[in-house]
C-alpha cells in the first residue's frame, strides 16, 4: 500500500484538513480503524473492491464518494484485478497524530 499525503499540517500549514492519495495493489487491504478526531471521505477513483464500515462490508467502485464520521470504523479491501486508487481526506485534522489512529480490539 502506498499512502502519500498531499495537503497536510506539515506541508502546507493546514491543521483542519488533509488530503491524501492511497495506491492498493490488487488483493491488499487496508484494515479497519477509526479516526477520533476527525471525519474521512474517500473518492474511488480506480478499481473496486469493498469498503468496510460499522454496518458490514459493501462493494465499492470507480466512481463511488465514501464519507465515514469520526469515530467510525472503515477500511478498504481491492479484490479486483488492477490497483484501486483512493483519494481521501480528513476534516478537522492536518495530521495523523491529530487525528487519531486506533484499531479495532480482538475479535471485534
């Protein structure tokens, strides 16, 4: 997975929003987590595969916006054939460590 962040705290000064661009190679996937302090949107914009969200899994395609609230647990698994390519964004963080990253407990 290549993760590049392109509008961000360090970069550009912005601490209430970040902008990032995500490459995953066919059959990777990015596990589910959450984000405390801050909303996310992902743009598909190459590929498909599933998004993963509180409720379960859905299929996901070219195309398709995706906005998951602070809080809420996502993450993104490309079971097709070419790489999906993501655009995505977090508002009211310009950083990770703003943020938050946590992972789910054991056998959630």
């Amino acid at each position: 997975m290549q993760v590049r962040f392109l509008i961000d705290e360090k970069s550009t000064g912005s601490d209430k929003l970040l902008i990032g661009w995500t490459v995953l190679p066919s059959g990777a996937r990015h596990d589910k987590h959450r984000h405390p302090n801050a909303d996310e949107f992902f743009i598909v914009v190459q590929g498909s595969g599933f998004i993963y969200t509180d409720t379960g899994r859905e299929p996901s395609v070219q195309g398709d916006v995706i906005f998951t609230p602070r809080g809420h647990w996502h993450g993104f698994d490309n079971t097709g054939k070419e790489d999906v390519v993501l655009v995505w964004g977090w508002s009211g963080a310009g950083s990770l460590e703003a943020a938050g990253y946590e992972i789910p407990p054991e056998g959630y």
